[in-house]
C-alpha cells in the first residue's frame, strides 16, 4: 500500500501564462461581462432591419440610403475588426474594450436621437467602429483569461450568443418597434453597454502581448481596404448590380489589396499583424471554413424565411422573429454542449455531426416546404439546422483561437470574427440572388392573363406582387396565387445550393478537419511561459 497521503490543499492561487488566474467566481462574472457587450453588439447587426419603413418616412430617406445605414454599421465592423484586434493585444485588451464600449454607446446614443439622414449614417459608422473594438477582444479575454479545462465551455457560451444573439436581438427590436417607436431601439444596446462598461472595470483583467517587433501599420491598413472592399462588393452587388462600375471597382480594390496583405503578411513573418502561413494548419484551415460556410448558410436562410413568413403567411414582423426563437434556442444550448462532446469524441467528429445535421435540416425544408404546410412545413428543418449549427460553430471557434498563440488572442478572434461577416455577406448575396432567380422563373408561366403592368411589378419580387394585386382586377387572386408559389421553387433552388455547400463541407471536415493533437499552437506557447515562470 502507498504511504504517499495527499498533502493539505494548496493555498497558492493557480497560474495561467504566469499570471494568477482569477478564481472561479470571478470567471463567470467575467464570462457574463464580455456576454452582455457582445449581445450589444450583435443586437445592433440586426436591429434596424425591422424598422426599415419607419426610417424610410422620418427622414424622408430612399430604399438605398435605408440600407446603408444598415449596411455602414457591419461595413466599418468587418474591415476594422483586425487591426483593432491586435491594438488590444499589444496596448491593453481591458483598455480597448471600455474605449469601445464608450464609443459604441454614445454612438448608438446618437443614432437614437439623429435628427437628420447624415446624423444617422455617421452614428452607425462610429457604432461600427466601437463594435470592431469590443467584439474581438470579448472572445481574446476569454482564451487568455479560462484554464485549458475551461475554455471550451466558455466559448461555447460566446458562439451561443453570437449565434442566436442575432434572432433575440431582431424579436427584441420589433417588439419596440411594435409597441413604441424607431428610436427606442437603441435603448437595448445602450443599456447593455452601461452594464457591461460597470462590469468590466469591476471584473475583468487587463492582459497584452509584450512585443519584440513594431507594429504592423501597413497590414493593418491594407487589411482595411481589402475587407472594405469585398464586404462593399458583396453588399452593393445585389442593389447596384454585379457588373456597375462601382461594383467592379470595389472588387478589384480588394482584390489587389488582399493579395498585397498575404505578401507583406509572408514577407514579414512572426512580426506579421497576422501569420498566414498558419492557413496550412488543419484546425485554422477547417475552422475559418466551417464559419465561413455554416454563417453564410445561416444568413442566407434567414433572407429567404422573413419573405415566406411574412409575405407567404402574411404574418407580422414581431410573429415572424418570434417563430425564429426556437431555432436560435437549440443553437444557443448545442453551442454550450459542443465543448463537451468535443472532449469526449473530438472537434472533427463534433463538427462533421454538426454539418451533417445542419445540411439535413436544410435538406428537410427544402423537400418539404409548401404554402399549404405553412410553418410547420418547415419547422423540423428550421430544429435540426439550429442544432447542427450550435454543435459546428463552438469547435470552428476554439480551432481557429487555438492555432494562434496566447499573446495573438485579440488577431485570432478577430479573425474568427471577420470570417462570421464574410460568411454572412456572401450567404445574403449568393442565396439572396438564388431566391430571386428562381423566383423570376417560376412565376412567368403563372402570370398568363394578368395585366401587363400588374405583371411586371409581380417579376419583381413576392412583396411586390402582393402589393400590385389590387390592379389586376378579378386576376387579383391568381397573381398572389402564382407569387406565393412562386416563391416557393425559389425557395428551394436557395435551399438546396445550401445542402451542396454543406455537402462540400462535410467531406472537407472529414478528409481535413482538426486532428487531436497533443498540443496546439497556443497550449504550446503556454507551456513555454509556464517553463519559464
């Protein structure tokens, strides 16, 4: 029998990086800080979707104007997103989150009250701005704040409310729409900032990368305009069209200042604002992919489900983010339990279970859809798609900030950020232009008999067929006939596009997905710290 007996329990606080690690108490509220600034955030993304019309009368605006400042807002984000990320690593994490906070909260403050288009348009833009400064540094406090044992489930909590954030934020802001006015929207994200601005100087650590190099100005630069640019393409493009010259301008921009950053990136190496020769490592490769796709998907689901419930079943705004809720719900509670199944069968079989889920899912609803079956036609689909999202998107997250040393956390989620709006920008883009294809095609040889005039408006789109009805005389019913189905093979021409991309994804996951490896790339810079320590 051994005669080792286990000694009293250590009084010495537990060192993470060589710094105490804040003691478990302390970790939630951490956990609870960056929660609440992210969900101002990603409330702001959504939020003034729904009151399109009601700024549309206020200030006299067009459609365009209308959706650029919706647009500017997620525009100044993505293309900010690196650059302030890595200002958080090496000037202060803690301090570029309540400098962000600030500015996004008298930001959104001011959009509140904007009396005038221009008021609007540069509140959403400075709004951006702090977005870009608190949303990477949220997940970066995390991996350099929780134990290894820890962390997976932390950021199963973050991608949760990253994720189905978007949803609740959209049911929250109708509701005030519904109930109040416009201009009451911005009274969420500036509450939620308030708190978290208390909470953060109360909870959460100051940490920063101490660096042997200068900082990467001209690749934070060049990353700027490359991201400006392609977010531009894809955002402008459905509006504008994909060959005017402001379209094609946009994408040569970004073309060539992309390719210029992965040069200067390669030339510079480890002083590089970000090292892209880490792209040859599975878990980065697999885990930016991943986001990129199953965002994409997600985003452009939600293009073709707010026109089927509202314009299809004719419900209301409010009734229809209300009948997304149990979507974002399974997303939310799949994303915190994700991390466990990854411990226990790994991040590839986790993701490729996740994958396949979500691409069954959009499978169901694209078999199963019908004016007919309304909601619950799709509502299986809508379950499992949530579900495989939440168990794709936890482990997607933690392979990217996990091929990325602890010193370069506010680049990792930043980069894991960056690829959530690309991924968003070309899911609306692409399968936004699918929907309308395959709509325009569909109602043609429905509209034999209708009115010219009345008929041209329905090829347009479904809200617009509905809204010309009354002109086509005892056609009416026909027309909103025809348009409803109509929309419908549209429909599934979008969904079934996005069960190939996740079809493609699937087999690219399990041929290339992250291995199990002893040690990532940041557990082995921890290792080395803690050697030295």
């Amino acid at each position: 029998m051994s005669t080792n007996q286990p000694g009293p329990p250590s009084t010495e606080p537990s060192v993470l990086h060589g710094e105490a690690v804040p003691d478990a108490r302390r970790r939630r509220t951490i956990l609870i800080t960056v929660c609440v600034a992210l969900m101002a955030v990603i409330a702001s993304v959504s939020g003034l979707n729904v009151a399109q019309p009601d700024l549309a009368v206020t200030f006299g605006a067009s459609q365009r104007t209308i959706l650029w400042m919706i647009n500017i807002y997620t525009l100044s984000l993505a293309a900010l997103l690196l650059p302030l990320g890595a200002i958080g690593d090496r000037f202060g994490r803690r301090t570029v989150l309540l400098a962000g906070l600030a500015v996004f909260g008298i930001a959104s403050a001011a959009a509140g009250l904007a009396p005038s288009t221009e008021v609007m348009l540069a509140a959403r833009l400075f709004s951006g701005v702090g977005a870009a400064m608190i949303m990477p540094i949220t997940l970066a406090v995390i991996t350099s704040t929780f134990p290894k044992e820890e962390r997976g489930q932390a950021i199963g909590v973050w991608t949760g409310v990253a994720g189905g954030g978007g949803v609740l934020g959209m049911f929250l802001s109708a509701a005030l729409v519904d109930v109040a006015d416009w201009r009451w929207l911005f009274v969420l994200p500036v509450a939620l900032v308030a708190v978290a601005l208390v909470l953060t100087l109360r909870s959460v650590p100051d940490s920063r990368e101490r660096a042997g190099h200068p900082f990467d100005t001209v690749g934070a630069l060049t990353s700027v305009v490359a991201v400006a640019g392609l977010i531009f393409v894809l955002q402008e493009g459905p509006e504008r069209g994909w060959t005017a010259p402001m379209t094609l301008l946009g994408l040569v921009v970004g073309v060539v200042a992309a390719g210029a950053f992965v040069v200067r990136e390669l030339r510079l190496g480890d002083a590089a604002l970000l090292d892209v020769r880490l792209f040859g490592e599975r878990s980065l490769a697999a885990g930016s992919v991943t986001l990129l796709a199953v965002f994409g998907v997600q985003a452009g689901i939600f293009v073709v489900l707010f026109p089927f419930l509202q314009a299809v079943l004719g419900w209301s705004g409010l009734l229809s983010t209300l009948a997304l809720m149990p979507m974002a719900v399974l997303m939310m509670a799949a994303s915190g339990l994700a991390a466990q199944l990854a411990a226990r069968i790994g991040a590839r079989a986790t993701m490729a279970t996740g994958i396949a889920l979500a691409g069954s899912g959009l499978a169901l609803m694209a078999a199963v859809v019908s004016v007919d079956g309304g909601y619950l036609s799709v509502l299986p689909g809508m379950l499992a798609m949530g579900i495989g999202m939440g168990l794709s998107m936890t482990p997607s997250t933690e392979a990217i900030t996990g091929s990325l040393p602890r010193a370069r956390q506010g680049v990792a989620s930043a980069l894991n950020d960056v690829t959530r709006e690309f991924g968003t920008a070309l899911g609306v883009a692409l399968l936004g232009a699918l929907l309308a294809s395959g709509y325009r095609d569909a109602i043609d040889s429905r509209l034999t008999g209708v009115p010219q005039a009345p008929a041209d408006t329905a090829r347009e789109g479904v809200a617009n067929a509905l809204d010309a009805a009354h002109r086509a005389g005892p056609r009416a019913q026909e027309m909103i006939h025809a348009a409803r189905e109509s929309f419908v093979d549209g429909w599934q021409h979008a969904m079934w596009a996005g069960v190939a991309v996740m079809a493609a994804l699937f087999l690219l996951v399990v041929v290339r997905g992250p291995r199990r490896p002893t040690r990532t790339p940041a557990e082995a810079t921890e290792s080395a710290e803690a050697t030295a320590v």
